[in-house]
C-alpha cells in the first residue's frame, strides 16, 4: 500500500478536540495534500476483490496435503476419515479470502504445540484477526471514496 494511503487510513496519535482518532474527512484531506485517492480508489476495488471466499479447489488440495503431512507415519488412516474431516473443514474455513486462509493454516502449524493436526478453532484464530484488519481497511476505504459514514 503506498506510505501516503497507509497514512491516511490510520488512526491519528494526537488528537486532542475531542474528535475520533480517525475521521475520513481527515484521510481525504491527507490524500488531497499527497495526491494519493487514485491510490485508494485502485485500493479499495483490489481488496474488495481480495476478501471473495478461497477457491473450494484450492482449500481442498492445501487440507487434503495437511492431512497426508500428519497422517503419513500412522497406520490406520481411513478414507472415510478424511472425507468428513475435509469436509467440516470446507464448510468451516471456505467463507475466508484466499491470502487469508493461506497464511492461517501456515501460522497454525507453525504455532502449533502438540503433534496433531492444527484445528479448524486454531485456523480461525490465526485468520481473525487479518480477517478484522482488512475489513476495517475497506470500511475505511468506502467511507473515504464513496462518501459513506
């Protein structure tokens, strides 16, 4: 994101009239001064597209690999098994964007503290929070463009 939107759409540190921290009148303000709304019209409609819902393909190549990574050393692992584990985690992560999803699953891994499968409860609080930021952005980003509070 160029440094002159990313100024704009944070919150100010000194605010000192009572107002809020972040007002869109004073991120177009900023972006007046920087020449910078083409930059958060072209913004808004990339993340916009950004947050549609993870291809089902894609999800269910990335699941189907996290369970062959942690099932490959046990035995028994049964086919009907994965069909219900895969499917629960479709239904349960497919509503989150692609990036999204992506860097949850990696960071549940990778945080993970056992030796089992990161759950479906793990993703999810690894994606909350990017999930929160980025709407937060494009509410600002609408408000800024389209002239919505």
């Amino acid at each position: 994101m160029p440094p002159a939107l990313t100024l704009a759409l944070a919150d100010r540190s000194f605010v000192f009239d009572g107002s809020p921290a972040w007002t869109p009148d004073h991120a177009r303000r900023v972006l007046a001064q920087t020449g910078g709304a083409a930059d958060a019209v072209r913004t808004l409609a990339l993340l916009r597209r950004s947050a549609r819902p993870v291809p089902r393909e894609w999800l269910g190549d990335r699941l189907t690999i996290l369970w062959t990574m942690f099932m490959a050393s046990r035995s028994q692992a049964d086919p009907e098994l994965l069909t219900l584990w895969l499917s629960e985690h479709l239904r349960l992560l497919g509503d989150l964007p692609h990036d999204i999803v992506a860097v949850a699953i990696d960071q549940a891994i990778q945080s993970a503290r056992h030796g089992f499968i990161p759950s479906i409860g793990e993703m999810r609080a690894a994606a909350e929070p990017l999930l929160e930021e980025r709407k937060r952005i494009i509410d600002r980003l609408v408000m800024i463009v389209e002239g919505e509070e």
